[in-house]
C-alpha cells in the first residue's frame, strides 16, 4: 500500500526528532522506504528533507562518528525545534500539528504511533519526550479536513457542496487548493475558484458533505509568491473583536501564549497538578471556544462570562449525547 505523502514527512520528522544520535541515510531508508529503488529513494529522500526545512523544521547533518570523516548522519535538535518565537504559517501549523503527542485528528495520531512503533521493534533508544515540544492541539473535526490538506500537496482539484453564511441551501464548488490556514479559530482552505476565475476563501466547517477530489495530481500550480495565510486575511471575514482571560496550565498552549497580550505565571488554578499561568487573548467570537475545547483540561476560561457559559455548554452537548 502507498504511503500518503503527509504520513511519510511524518514518518521522517519522528524518527529523526525522536534518537539521540545521527541517523544513517541507510537506516531511514530500511525503515521509512523499504519498497523505494536506489534513485526514487534519493529523489524522495531530498524532496522530504527540503519540505520540512521549508516548513521551518531545523534537520542537522553531522557525522556518524566523531573521530572519523564517515557518511553523514540526519537528526532533528528537540531544542531547536522548540523555539517559542516561531511565526507558524499554515504549513508550519500542520507540521507542527503532525508531531504533537496529542494530536487530535485519529488518522494522524494513528500513523505518529506507528512511527514510533517502528523504531522501538528496532529496539533503537528513543527519546519520545521530545514529541513534548508540539504541544498545540490544533484540531482537525472538520470532516473535510483529509481532502483539502492533502489536495493542496498534491496539486489535486476539488468538489464539494459549500454553504454560505447564512444561505439556506448549498452550491457545488470547484477549487484548486493552494493551502489550508488556520485563523480566528476557524479552518479555511484558500485557492483558485475556477468557477469564478478568480482567488476565494472557504471555511471548513461551512462545507457539506464530504469533498471530492476532481482531477489528476499535479494538474495546476500555485502562484509564485503566494501567502496562503495572507491572502486569508484579506478575505475571510474580520474575526470578532475582544478580549479573554484564561488559565493555561504551566508548558500547555503554546499557540495561545504565543499570540497572548499578556501572561502572568504562578497563578492558582483549577487543580494543583500542575502550575497555572493567566494569559490574556485579544480575539473573540465562537473560534475561542473551539479553541479552548481543543485544549482539553489544559485550559479554562475565566472570563467574559459569556464564553465560559459556551464552552460549559457545548461539553455538557457532548455528555448528554453521550
């Protein structure tokens, strides 16, 4: 069976973040691309390394052995990995999302279990607390998600039924992804409406049905220059205006902190498992709440009082449906 080319970059960024020493060209290939040829393995091998530098993940060479000049070795610094001051794109985002240890989207989770599956049967030492650093739960519920962040890296056309705010009925829609953004809480995937002829912007969770891919990969490309997370800005709707005040348990929720107005740490919180921080958000709107929810117990909100009573309320939903 293929490997999709997002569980392979996966594949790559775990076992390279996971080992304390160098990793031989020869061991990724025996592991990661056991049915790849000499030539589609190098061909790969470079497309998948590039993709993930580009993406902002700092893979390292070095030597094997340090007192001889032997064949290199790849590995991936939990240390510079984690810095606090990355500026996440969408494509960061995802990256970021494919590492973590709780990412919240099953057929993700499934296959960076089954990474770290393959290298312990190997009995390699793992150092798997460094999947800690992407801590981000960026969830994916959306059940479009898969088509469109796949689509985008593979250059594949998309179908699919889209309701407008509100509209009462839906329309088909015909796009070709160039990326999928996270903004004000919501999903959006940004491409060429060939419809229209012209650049739109859907969100994810206003698509009905499932989507359906509607062409052959690689059949256009994406503009030169294009800023997938700006061209978001400029046209999905302005995000709610206002503030929340929330509790972050200590080392959780790092893309909060990373937007923050404010963080005071220290602070009592709801149990005393952990350290507690108050961190100040300057954003509204329903988004908030998907994202505190995507935090689990990680994250409570103190106020406006208004978005506690919609974050209570949409997990008492979920126990009574239960």
């Amino acid at each position: 069976m293929a490997v999709h080319k997002s569980e392979r970059l996966l594949n790559l960024l775990i076992m390279l973040l996971v080992q304390r020493h160098y990793v031989s060209k020869d061991r990724i290939r025996a592991i990661l691309y056991p049915d790849s040829s000499t030539d589609a393995f190098e061909k790969m091998f470079e497309r998948d390394k590039e993709e993930l530098r580009s993406l902002g993940v700092p893979i390292e060479v070095g030597n094997m052995d340090a007192y001889f000049d032997d064949e290199p070795g790849y590995r991936i610094r939990p240390d510079e990995f984690a810095l606090p001051d990355v500026s996440l794109t969408a494509d960061e985002a995802a990256v970021i999302g494919l590492a973590t240890r709780v990412w919240e989207h099953a057929r993700l989770a499934e296959a960076t279990t089954e990474a770290v599956r393959k290298l312990t049967a190997l009995g390699l030492p793992l150092d798997v607390s460094a999947l800690d650093i992407a801590q981000p739960r960026l969830s994916a519920d959306e059940p479009s998600f898969d088509v469109f962040w796949e689509a985008t890296q593979e250059r594949t056309p998309v179908e699919f039924e889209y309701r407008r705010s509100g509209a009462t009925a839906t329309t088909t829609r015909h796009l070709e992804p160039w990326g999928v953004v996270r903004y004000s809480g919501r999903w959006y995937v940004v491409g060429l409406d060939t419809d229209r002829g012209e650049e739109r912007v859907f969100r994810l969770s206003r698509v009905q049905g499932e989507a359906r891919r509607n062409g052959q990969p690689g059949s256009y490309d994406v503009p030169p220059g294009t800023d997938v997370r700006a061209t978001t800005m400029r046209l999905a709707p302005e995000p709610a205006t206002g503030h929340a005040t929330l509790l972050v348990r200590e080392g959780s929720g790092l893309a909060l902190r990373r937007d923050a107005e404010s963080v005071e740490p220290g602070v009592p919180g709801p149990d005393d498992r952990t350290g507690w921080d108050r961190v100040v958000i300057s954003r509204g709107g329903p988004g908030v709440a998907d994202e505190v929810l995507g935090y689990g117990p990680d994250v409570y909100v103190e106020e406006p009082a208004s978005l506690r009573d919609e974050v209570v309320r949409r997990l008492r939903a979920v126990v009574a449906a239960s």
